[in-house]
C-alpha cells in the first residue's frame, strides 16, 4: 500500500510509526520492570496481568516495526522514555501506565489522520491498535477506582 503515499507521506508515516515503535518498546520495559516491583497478598494476579501487557506491547513494537519497513523505512533503535519514580506502589504504577498508554493512543490518533484515504491497510491497523489503547486506558481506569464507587 505504500504506493497510495507519497514520498513525503510515507517519511511522515515512517516518523509516527518510529515513535510508536519507541513507545511499545517503553512499555515493554515499564511493564517488566512494574512486575517485578509489585509486593503483597495480591502480587501473583497483578504480576500476570503486568507481563501480560509488557507481552503486548512487544506484539505491538514488532507490527510497528514491520510496518516501517513495508513503506522502506529503517526502524528506530531507540527506546521511548523511561522515568523511574520509584514509585512502586500499585495505585502509582497504574497512574503511570495510563499516563503510558494514553501518550501511545495519541500517536495511533496521528497515524490514523495521516493515513486515512491513503493505505487502508495503516488506516486498518491504526484503528485496530487505537481501539486496543482505549480498551487499556478504559481498563486501568478502572483499576484504580475503588470498590463500591458506581452509585
């Protein structure tokens, strides 16, 4: 589908899906690194759903990746942003993965306007990916509401 971009489409495609390539591959890290941080009675189904998402996220990096080089682009070697807050508690870990997963739904939302008309397989995919994204930051809102809190 390369051939509906145009050269300058495709270097500006090329650009988001770099980031978002960088970003799955942060949330590989971060999710790795919160599962091994959680503590405590409830560890083991935190842990699971933890190295779930980390699984996910390299899922995610690797149709990035490939996605890249499909338009003739040299996937990045770089890693997004890594913070450490020492921050390890589950609340915390929650707050900064959907801090994580709504920075990587806006680039979806980028990749889609881009290629909307253009490729309906990125345009597919974009969409794909951003209703996972908004499955996640649904999910993890959740997560951190209390028990008890509909009325």
């Amino acid at each position: 589908m390369a051939s509906e971009l145009s050269s300058a489409e495709s270097t500006k495609v090329v650009a988001i899906l770099d980031r978002i390539l960088e970003l799955e591959l942060a949330g590989l890290v971060r999710y790795l690194h919160y599962s091994f941080m959680v503590f405590g009675h409830n560890r083991i189904p935190i842990v699971a759903w933890l190295r779930a998402q980390a699984d996910e996220s390299q899922a995610h990096a690797v149709a990035a990746g490939e996605h890249i080089t499909n338009l003739g682009g040299h996937p990045s070697l770089r890693i997004g942003r890594l913070l450490e807050t020492h921050k390890h508690n589950v609340d915390e870990i929650l707050r900064e993965a959907l801090a994580h997963e709504q920075e990587g739904l806006d680039e979806y939302r980028k990749l889609l306007a881009a290629v909307t008309g253009r490729s309906i397989m990125l345009e597919e995919y974009a969409r794909v990916q951003i209703a996972a994204e908004e499955a996640h930051v649904a999910g993890i809102g959740k997560m951190l509401r209390k028990p008890g809190s509909i009325a």
